[in-house]
C-alpha cells in the first residue's frame, strides 16, 4: 500500500510540475542586437553584435541573455578589434557575456506604448559578475516582445585594464545599447 501511494504522489507532483512548464509563457531571440559606445576626449569607438541570444519567461519573470564577445564588429580599425578580443576583453578565456536576473517591476502589456521595468541581476563581463539593476522598454504586439535598453558600463568594475599608452583613446565608462524582438516559443 505505502509504494502505490507514493507512486500516486510523485504521478500528481510530476503532473503539477508539467503543467507550471507548459503555462510558462517564454519568448527568445537569437538575432538581437547589443553595441557599445566608448567616448573619450582622444577617440570615439563604436562596435556591434547582431548575435545577442535571450529568453525571458513572463511567467516567473526570469530572463538570460548572452552574446559572444567576438561577434562585435565595427571598431574604427582591424587592430582596435584585435585588441578588444585578445587584450581587454580576453575572449578566448571569457567568450561571452551574459545578464542573467529577473524583472522586478509588474508591466502592462495592453498598453500599446510599452512600459518602462527595472531588470535586476548579475551582469557578468571578463569573468566578473556585478549585480545591476537595468531599466527596460518593453512592447508586445502579438507573440513578440519588443525590448530596448541603455546602461553603461564601467571597465574597472569587471576588471577590463587598459594600457598607459592607449589611456586617453578608451573611455573608463563604456555606453550600451540593446534592442532586440524576442518571440514566444
């Protein structure tokens, strides 16, 4: 009797569990869009990836994004890229990056202009994670939803070193820009 009663439990928790993943509502992207912005007084570099990769379940509010640090392109010259990758930014030992939380704000997708919500987690660059609470713009229309975002990024928090000699070309505090349409599964 004990075992057909513990079938009969684990049958009704499996079921239960299945049904919470089958209601869960997940919308991605593979093709987003993610580029930075470095501004200083000596040089102004600009690149982009159109590889930002997500899922956000707006049925917990979960979300990850990550986007490989070799797919920016743009840079002013070939070397600034090489540099980007080999020496800054590293990405043989840190391939991606990553923003990886929840959304912390309730939103309203009736509203044909969007909502603004804050994204709080742990943004992680070169290896190091800092938690950060991101502002979003989020539209649905349809089964698409609709994201942009602007932050920015300080180097020295995710240990980013740059040389003496290049100092003045490379902003200490670098602009981002997101935009992607993430659709439901």
């Amino acid at each position: 009797m004990p075992i057909r009663f513990s079938i009969v439990v684990i049958s009704f928790i499996l079921s239960q569990v299945a049904l919470v993943f089958a209601q869960a509502e997940e919308y991605t992207t593979a093709k987003g869009n993610v580029g930075f912005l470095s501004q200083s007084s000596l040089e102004v570099i600009h690149a982009e990836s159109r590889e930002l990769r997500g899922i956000i379940n707006i049925t917990n509010n979960n979300f990850v994004f990550a986007v490989r640090i070799t797919s920016f392109d743009g840079f002013n010259v070939s070397l600034q890229r090489e540099h980007f990758n080999e020496n800054y930014l590293e990405s043989d030992k840190f391939p991606l990056a990553t923003f990886q939380g929840k959304v912390i704000d309730s939103y309203d997708f009736e509203n044909p202009k969007g909502c603004i919500v804050r994204a709080k987690g742990l943004l992680k660059i070169h290896g190091q994670e800092q938690e950060k609470i991101i502002k979003v713009h989020l539209i649905k229309k349809g089964n698409t939803i609709s994201i942009t975002s602007n932050f920015s990024v300080l180097l020295e928090d995710y240990n980013i070193k740059i040389p003496r000699i290049v100092h003045g070309k490379i902003a200490q505090t670098v602009a981002v820009d997101v935009n992607a349409d993430l659709v439901r599964k």
